[in-house]
C-alpha cells in the first residue's frame, strides 16, 4: 500500500450526505463489492455541491475523494471529459495529462493496474448521473 494512497484517501470533505440532491446515483463493482453513492446539487450545469457515501475500498475512497474535489464548481461535461479520460488512461489510449493534478498522476499509474475497478467506479458513477441528466 503506498502512502501517497492513504493520505488522498484521507481528504473526506465531501463523505457527506446531501439530503435534497438533484441529481444522484449508486454502483456496486461485482468483483470486489466495493458500493458507492454519489449525489450532487447541479445549477445551470455547473455542480455546486458534491456528496459520496458507501462501502469501499481505499483506492476507491482516493478516487472518489480526487473526482469530488476536482467537480466544485466544474460544468457537468468539463467532469464527464476527466471521467473518460480516466476510462482510457487503464485502456491504454492516453496519459494523464500534465493539466491534471499530480495527486491523480499518483492514482493512475500502472502499479495500481490491477485495482482498475476499484478505481475506476466513482467516475463510472458519474458518468451514469450525466447520462440522466443529458438524456
């Protein structure tokens, strides 16, 4: 376990609940049973309020705490961008771009290839809330 995990991990500012959200959603990873909720308050397409709860895994904690900090004040599709971006980074297709914080640059790396899923479910998550709201 690196330590760089753990102190991302450990950033829970937004492991809250949001009682009345716009917008939310729930995933469960099947292979690993790692279940997270995230539920959001979206203005004019921009998310103004960040919310996660669940059952998880560290790497699944950092990933989630890294996508709530860099969603606050981000218009839905600039968040939806990163969420694909981080899909292609474990297919092999793009790096992490040097934009991008180096706390996700510790994240997605290939030593943690084999916890892809784990990681990988907050943005998955996501990505099912801006299918809702963009139907």
């Amino acid at each position: 376990m690196n330590l760089d995990i753990l102190k991302i991990a450990s950033a829970t500012k937004y492991n809250k609940n949001i009682e009345e959200p716009t917008h939310y959603s729930k995933l469960k990873n099947p292979l690993c049973g790692d279940e997270i909720q995230i539920k959001l308050i979206v203005n004019k397409d921009k998310i103004v309020d960040f919310g996660y709860e669940g059952k998880y895994c560290i790497y699944c904690q950092a990933s989630v705490s890294l996508l709530s900090e860099m969603s606050i004040n981000k218009k839905i599709v600039k968040v939806d961008q990163l969420c694909q971006s981080a899909e292609r980074y474990f297919e092999g297709k793009n790096e992490i771009s040097e934009k991008k914080t180096s706390s996700l640059k510790k994240l997605f790396n290939k030593k943690n290839l084999s916890r892809k899923e784990c990681i990988l479910l907050p943005f998955k998550t996501f990505k099912k809330i801006k299918k809702k709201i963009f139907k």
